[in-house]
C-alpha cells in the first residue's frame, strides 16, 4: 500500500490525504507551474479547476474568426471616418464663407453698397487683390499679406483656408511662397477694367453668389507645363467657359456664399470638368448664380 500524508489544500483550506508515490489520485492531472511555492498539492477540486484554468486560450480557428470579425468591422467603420472627416472639412468651409460674407456685408453698409474691388492693380512693387497683396518675383517665391485686403479690416487676422483644398497634394503649385486665398470673388460684382457695381441695384442677392470654392489647371507657369498640368488658387469665379475655375472639392460639390449671407453646395454643370486633371474636380458653376438678377428676394 502506497503511504500517505495529510495536506491542507493551500487555496481552499480542506484537509485531503495525498499519497506520496506514483498512484496518488493527483496524478491522473498534468502537471502545474509553481502557484503556491508552500506546497506542492491542492485538493481534488482545486486540481481540478486549476487544471481547467491552465488549459484555457484560443484555438487556432477562434483566432482567425476574431481577426475576420475585426476586418469586417474595420470595413464597415473607416469609411463612415472618412465621411466624418470630408463633413467636419465642409462645415469649416462654410464656416470660412460665411465670416467672409458677413464682412462684406459690413464694407457694403460702410461703402453705400458698393462692393469691393477684385483687384489686380500694380502697388508697391506687387499687386493688390480683394483678399491682400502679393510681391512681384517667379512663382512660388513671392511674398503675401493679407492686411491689405479689402476685408481685413472687418475680419482681424482673416478667415482660415479651406481643409479640403489640398495644399500637400504633388500636383498643387503655390502662386506665392505660402498658401493665400482658396475662394474665388465672383466678377459680376467686380467686373475686370470697370468700377464695382453698387448692391442697392440689386434686388435678389439671394440668388447672387458672392464667393466660392475656386481653383484652377496651370500649364502656363513653372512648374507647371502642358505635359504637367497643375492645379493653384484661383482667386474670382465667372461664367467664362474657356477657364472652369469652380472647384467642387466637397464630395463632387463647391460651397458657394450668396449675398445674403446663405450657403450651398453647388454641383459642376454637366460636361464641363476640366480633362487636364480630372482628379481635381475642376470645372464650372451654373452662370445662374453668378449673373445678377433683378425682382424681389422670396
């Protein structure tokens, strides 16, 4: 007969006969890492629950159908993020457009409803526009302030550039050394050679659109070339089909900001994107929101 000894099981506290050789009862259960260095034995039903603990984990199938299962919702969840992404992008946007546009409306009231001029007139060794100065020199190098801009008074340090326009993009070329203005001035209000228009001639501003998303393909100007065409800032809007300058950046759309303060989002007429660098979305706005038209707001 086997001797045996009295232990107390050091998890539960019960009191059980152990044998000391091979035939004792523990032996039917593999064997245990060290957990209670003050003994080498548990009661049966510690053993055993032990022995259940030591052999839980995944298999090698369980593991392949977590992964499938995160894959499946990785699919599902990172494009509602980029949805989210592209909808914070835009409401910046019109966020932007719409301190334009209330700036304007204080120049308006300033200026006995004359609006500003779009620019392009020779000072001070450069140009000013609607939206600032920018210094003569090559592309890409010249120098930008924002202060002499018609709005800038009515805005402190300006309005932000649009998120979605993407200024890391290969294909982009800067018109100065640093980013300037995203937004094009719609040129009925301004019309190149000739004085601004007066907005008391108007009478629906809100069928008139005052900015919007503006770019346009160079091939003209290095870096750009016709065998490289490149996309830059455009700084007016018109209905001028030899240049498509409307830029719907937003989901196949261009916010545009009416003269009386609301934003929408306009889609490119049909045909008419710029084949030059389709990825970019370029092309024209409908002449409805850029022409002026007379008879009441509704």
């Amino acid at each position: 007969m086997s001797e045996s000894e009295h232990k107390v099981c050091p998890r539960c506290g019960a009191r059980f006969e152990c044998r000391v050789s091979a035939s004792c009862w523990c032996a039917e259960f593999p064997a245990l890492d060290p957990v209670e260095p003050r003994s080498d034995c548990l009661c049966r039903k510690c053993l055993e629950e032990a022995c259940r603990h030591e052999k839980q984990g995944f298999t090698l199938v369980e593991l392949l159908v977590v992964i499938a299962v995160m894959a499946i919702l990785a699919a599902l969840l990172l494009p509602a993020l980029g949805r989210s992404k592209q909808s914070a992008q835009s409401a910046k946007c019109i966020s932007n457009l719409r301190q334009f546009c209330l700036s304007a409306q204080m120049y308006w009231e300033d200026n006995s409803g004359q609006t500003f001029t779009y620019g392009g007139f020779a000072t001070n060794n450069g140009e000013i526009y609607w939206f600032g100065w920018i210094g003569n020199g090559p592309e890409e190098t010249r120098p930008f302030d924002p202060t002499q801009g018609a709005l800038y008074p009515y805005m402190g340090a300006g309005v932000d550039l649009c998120p979605s326009f993407d200024y890391s993009s290969s294909q982009f070329k800067l018109k100065a050394s640093v980013p300037t203005c995203d937004y094009g001035y719609n040129l009925s209000l301004s019309p190149i050679g000739r004085s601004p228009v007066n907005m008391k001639n108007f009478g629906r501003t809100s069928a008139l659109a005052l900015l919007a998303d503006a770019a346009q393909v160079n091939t003209f100007e290095a870096p750009a070339s016709v065998q490289n065409p490149m996309f830059e800032e455009w700084y007016y809007i018109n209905d001028d089909p030899s240049e498509p300058n409307g830029h719907f950046r937003h989901d196949q759309r261009a916010n545009a900001v009416f003269c009386d303060g609301h934003v929408a989002r306009e889609a490119m007429v049909p045909g008419t994107l710029d084949q030059r660098l389709p990825s970019q979305r370029i092309g024209w706005l409908s002449a409805a929101i850029l022409t002026p038209q007379n008879g009441p707001d509704y």
